[in-house]
C-alpha cells in the first residue's frame, strides 16, 4: 500500500511543478488519479512539507512550496 500512496504523492508533485497551483480536482481529472489516491498522496507530500494550501472563495488552491 505505501508503494502506491509514494507513487501517487509522485504523480501529484510532477503534475504540480509542470502545471503550477491547481484544485483537488482538477489533479485527480487530469492525472487520472481515484479520489483515494489522490488523498493519500496528498497527505504524504503535506507531511512532508512540499505543499501549500489557500483558499480562495469556494475555491482550494494547491501548490508546491
């Protein structure tokens, strides 16, 4: 399991750095990533400090630090 929520936390961060800040679901739409994964992946690279989180109106933004 860790394999697949490292390699989704992977295509996350090179969706991120090639396309800049994006909404949860644009990631998941785009990368064809589930839902689930996409959260897990998430959560690892926020553990690991490389996201950032803004909210704007109804809208969250996220981005590499």
């Amino acid at each position: 399991m860790s394999d697949s929520i490292g390699n989704a936390a992977g295509v996350i961060w090179k969706f991120l750095n090639d396309n800049g800040p994006s909404s949860a679901n644009k990631i998941s739409t785009e990368t064809g990533l589930s839902k689930n994964d996409l959260q897990r992946g998430l959560g690892w690279l926020t553990c690991e400090g490389k996201l950032n989180f803004e909210i704007k109106g109804r809208t969250e933004t996220i981005s590499l630090v």
